[in-house]
C-alpha cells in the first residue's frame, strides 16, 4: 500500500469525538507543579488500554513519574513520545472568564473553534495527540514494525516554590542510562510548536543579584552606603553586557543571544537603601559555553563602580541541565526522523512543517546532550497563549496533528503485514 493511500485510510480512521473526548478529559484533572499523580494515573490507565507494558516511579513522594513501551516486531526503529505532566497555576482565570462557559479553566469549553482549559496547549493536547494516533493507526488496520514508548514525567514547570526544576525527567533519563529502560532512537517532545518542528532549543539561566550597602536616616545620608545607587551602576553594566550580545551573530534557528532585566527592588524607610536586589534571565544559542557566558554576566556584574562598604552577591536559582540554568541544544535538520515527520504533517497541512528553533527553554537537553537521543519539539497549539488565561487549543490543528502523527510514527517505525479494512476492524 502506498504512502497516499495509508495518509487517506488514517484520515478516514479518525474518530473526532473520541479524540475531543480524550482531550478534555486530560483538562479536567488538575495538575498544577507538585500535584501531577491525579494525572499522571489517568496516563498509566490510558496506556494500559493500548496495549503498553506500562509502569511507574515517584521521583519525589507522591510525584511519579509514568511510562510504557509497546514492542512491534523487531524490524523497526524505537521512537519515543515523551513530554510533562504539570501545568502552570490558574490564578485570575476565573476572574477572567466570570459567568461564561470559560469559567472553569477544567471543563474544556468549546469557545470559537478551540477547546479551552489550562494545560490544553502546555502540553495535554500534545500527549492526547500521541494517544489518539494510536487510536486511528488501529482502527485504519496498521501494525507497527519498530517499538514506540511514551514518558509522561513531572516538575517541568516553574512558578511553584520548591519545584519546577526537572526533577521529573532526571528521573526518567537516569533508568535509560543505567539500562533499566530501552533507550529509544529518536525523540518527540510534544511542546506546543503550531505543527512546525523544532530541532534546536535556546539555553537560559537565571541569576538573582543582591546588592547590600548600610541604611542611614535621610537627615544623614552621609553615614549610610546607598545599595540603590551601587545597583544602578551594576545594572548600567549589565545593559552594557547585554548590547554587547545582541551585537554576535544569530542562531539560524534561534536567533540572538540575550540578557534581559526582570525586576528590581530596593529602598528605606525614610532613609538610605541598605539593600537592593534586581534579577536577570540570559538566553544562550547553541555552541555557546554554559560556564564562559555566566562568567561573562559576573565579570559585568563585578566590574562595575561601587562605594567602598558595598557587597555584592550572585545566586542562581534556576538550575536544571546546569546547576545555574539549563543547556542549549540542536539536532541535525536533516535527519531522516525529522524530514519524515515534516513530509508528514506537509501532507495533511502544506503550510505547517517548517523546521526552526524553540524561543523557550524546555527538557530535550535531557535527551540529547545525556542520552545522545536525537529529539525534536513537535506539537498543535501556540506557545504564546500558555501560561495565561487565554490558554487554547485549536481543533482543526489538533485533529490535523494526530493525523500527522500517526502518518509519522507509521512511516517511522514502519509497517509490517496485512494492512486490515476498516471494516475488519470493527
């Protein structure tokens, strides 16, 4: 059977409402960062139903970690569909939405051709995705030559205290590097990327900077060490730094390198700032050095002109990949995985497809740089509504996704045997 022909039985395939069922059900279980097991049970039963040999660990009490792996016959390649389990918080959502069918950000409204709901972007329609193209590659009748494991792992979200620092897939990555786990030979992480596949990600981290003088009453600011003043010397430093970045040439997919001021505060009561603390987010391209670029951040930092009494100090509360933020990575466009899952989703979407670069930073790092699994982002939805309480999801997009995938993972890990009638099927 040609590969036209498999694209229009797995069209036929589709079943919408169950795949709209599927997808609001995963909305409605809450699993805000530190409170993924509702969820993360409701993954295992879901892979149990499709025939995965399915298990489970807690990384943190409380927090598993789930994950299956289903064998074809041994002729295929071993794919991977992994992404997180947590969603970011919901505050002001209902405020929002107040007395509309949108009010709760878990019932997956149906609003203007798009389900609504936190988490339906960042990333449950991308794990629903993995899930309903399953569902269509079995009822179009296609059997799969090569294995396929999905990972559904916690802690990748940050906002909530004490968690958020990929604890989750540490975890998981760790049983693969020990061989407690097959190690698989290519990657999706299902991040929303609008069907467009992304092979390189940027680099981040996160650096906080206090700034500690001595605090005198206004009437004698004479015997204070203004830490305000001190700050602003710093930060005109650290724009300088920044400019400076901005000057490098870009990443063809990521674009340029970058420092950017988050926040600052500092001030007395009726008197001298003793302290000041400000914060800053850098991003990195890929090929730049972790360690050199933070040294670079500090020595802008340090080389600033200050009052004498003035302490500076530097701590980094973001680590992931890196103790002081997370890696940069990329993967070779023309990787045969990668040309077969744009041909893919070219088939069902000329206009999606395209290969670029993720402006966020999530946990292909994991995978790439400690596992040497080539991994891409791929998955419907706009990264630029998560996170807010106009959190949505498309429905044609999604439904052109899991067609898209289940072309993808068929070419992917082939084919074996008789191609079955629909009807057989049922």
């Amino acid at each position: 059977m040609s590969g036209s022909d498999i694209s229009t039985r797995i069209t036929d395939a589709l079943d919408e409402t169950a795949a709209l069922s599927l997808l609001r059900g995963a909305v409605s279980i809450e699993s805000i960062t530190g409170n993924e097991a509702d969820f993360a049970q409701h993954l295992y039963l879901l892979m149990l139903d499709r025939e995965f040999q399915t298990d489970q660990a807690e990384f943190l009490p409380g927090r598993p970690n789930v994950w299956g792996h289903r064998r074809g016959n041994g002729t295929g390649p071993h794919l991977l569909i992994t992404g997180h389990t947590d969603t970011v918080r919901v505050d002001g959502w209902q405020e929002r939405w107040a007395g509309s069918e949108r009010e709760s950000p878990f019932e997956g409204a149906e609003v203007d051709g798009a389900i609504w709901g936190r988490g339906v972007t960042d990333l449950k329609g991308g794990i629903c995705t993995a899930f309903a193209a399953l569902d269509v590659l079995k009822t179009a009748g296609i059997k799969l030559a090569g294995d396929i494991s999905f990972a559904f792992i916690g802690d990748e979200e940050s906002g909530e205290d004490g968690t958020g620092v990929s604890v989750g897939i540490e975890h998981y990555t760790n049983m693969i590097a020990v061989g407690d786990l097959p190690k698989p030979d290519f990657a999706v992480y299902v991040e929303p990327t609008q069907l467009d596949i992304y092979a390189a990600q940027i680099g981040f981290f996160i650096a906080d900077v206090t700034v500690t003088g001595t605090s005198a009453y206004f009437s004698h600011p004479e015997l204070g060490v203004d830490a305000l003043k001190a700050a602003h010397s710093i930060l005109t430093s650290v724009w300088e730094h920044g400019e400076t970045l901005r000057g490098r040439d870009p990443h063809p997919l990521t674009g340029l390198s970058g420092l950017l001021v988050t926040g600052i505060e500092a001030g007395g009561l009726i008197a001298v700032p003793g302290t000041s603390k400000f914060s800053v987010i850098g991003s990195l391209q890929s090929g730049e050095d972790f360690h050199e670029r933070t040294q670079a951040f500090e020595t802008a930092v340090h080389s600033a002109t200050v009052a004498s009494g003035i302490i500076v100090e530097i701590s980094y509360p973001a680590g992931r990949d890196q103790p002081r933020g997370g890696s940069a990575c990329e993967v070779n466009p023309s990787l045969a995985p990668i040309q077969q899952l744009q041909a893919a989703i070219k088939q069902y979407d000329p206009e999606r497809g395209e290969i670029g670069g993720a402006p966020y930073w999530s946990e292909n790092p994991y995978l790439i740089e400690r596992l040497g699994i080539p991994a891409i982002y791929c998955a419907a939805g706009d990264i630029a509504c998560c996170h807010t309480t106009e959190e949505h999801l498309n429905i044609k997009e999604y439904l052109t996704a899991i067609c898209a995938f289940a072309l993808f993972i068929a070419n992917y890990c082939g084919v074996v045997g008789r191609i079955n009638t629909i009807k057989e099927e049922k």
